[in-house]
C-alpha cells in the first residue's frame, strides 16, 4: 500500500480521534514507505457515529446556576454582614444621643429652677433707686428726731433755768422772811 491509499484511508476516517491518531503517526514514522509497509490492507469498516453531546450545553448552564447561585449567596451574607454592623453602629449613636440628650433636658431643667430662684429675688430684693429712696426717708426722720432733740433739749434747758430762777426766788423769799 501506498502513501496516496494511507492518506485516502485518513480522509474516509470519521472521527476526529483516527485522525489525530494518525497524523500523530505520520509525523512520527520516518519514511512514508514505513508506513505503507506496517499499515495493514483495508478492511472496509462500517462508519462511526459520534454522537452530539448534548450534556455540555446543560452542564454549561448548570455550572452557570450553581456559580451565580454560590455567588448570591455570598453577596447576601456580606451585605447581611455589612447590614448588622451598620445596625449596631447606628444603635450605639442613637443611645449616646440619647444620654447626651437626657444630659441636656437636666441642665435645662437646672437652669429653669435658678431662673426661677433668681427671678423671685429680684422680685424680694430693693433696687438701687429703693435703696436711695429708704435712705431719704430715713434721713428725714432722723433730722427730725435731731430737731426734736434740740427742741426739747431747749425746752428742758429752758426749764431747768426758770427751775433755779424760781429756787433762787424762794431762797431769798425764805432770807427775807
């Protein structure tokens, strides 16, 4: 057998094994003549069906589900994650504003009972114009009473006097007599 009939048997070949199969063979054998010598005479053989793999495609699909399916899950655990610790975070801020408020409603309480107590002792306390007010008064009354002391003072001076005019009267009425 020839090289031409080797060469038509590979083109009749079916299957896309026989056909790596054999040119792997042809490039490794030295000489075509090699070839033609150990290749057998040919047998007519019946054609080989290959059949379509249909499993690829759902295989495709199935992989393509499972990883989308692994992948969402994922996704979901992290945002679940990422959703509790900005829940806890947003927890913790809402209880320190809580106490930072609470915090301010006491002072402002604190500051209400001292406007409170203040504004009573404005309203018990004398103002500065009370104040010179009473002081008027007050030094009006006391030069009257000083007045009055001077006048009865007078009064008495003037009765002691007629006191011991009268006595001296009396003691030359009782040397006369």
């Amino acid at each position: 057998m020839t090289s031409t009939a080797a060469l038509r048997v590979l083109q009749h070949a079916h299957s896309r094994r026989f056909f790596s199969n054999s040119a792997r063979l042809l490039q490794t054998t030295p000489t075509t003549q090699t070839v033609a010598a150990s290749v057998a005479p040919i047998v007519p053989v019946a054609p080989v069906v290959v059949k379509k793999r249909a499993g690829g495609i759902r295989g495709g699909i199935v992989g393509f589900l499972f990883g989308f399916s692994l992948a969402s899950a994922f996704a979901s655990y992290h945002l679940l994650e990422e959703y509790r610790l900005a829940s806890s975070i947003l927890q913790s801020s809402v209880q320190e504003l809580q106490t930072s408020t609470q915090r301010v409603s006491a002072h402002v309480r604190r500051i209400e009972t001292v406007e409170k107590e203040l504004k009573a002792l404005a309203e018990r306390t004398a103002e500065k114009t009370d104040v010179t007010k009473l002081r008027a008064e007050m030094k009006q009354i006391y030069d009257g009473l000083h007045i009055e002391f001077l006048d009865l003072r007078a009064h008495v001076w003037g009765l002691q006097q007629d006191l011991q005019k009268m006595s001296k009267e009396k003691e030359a009425v009782k040397l006369t007599s």
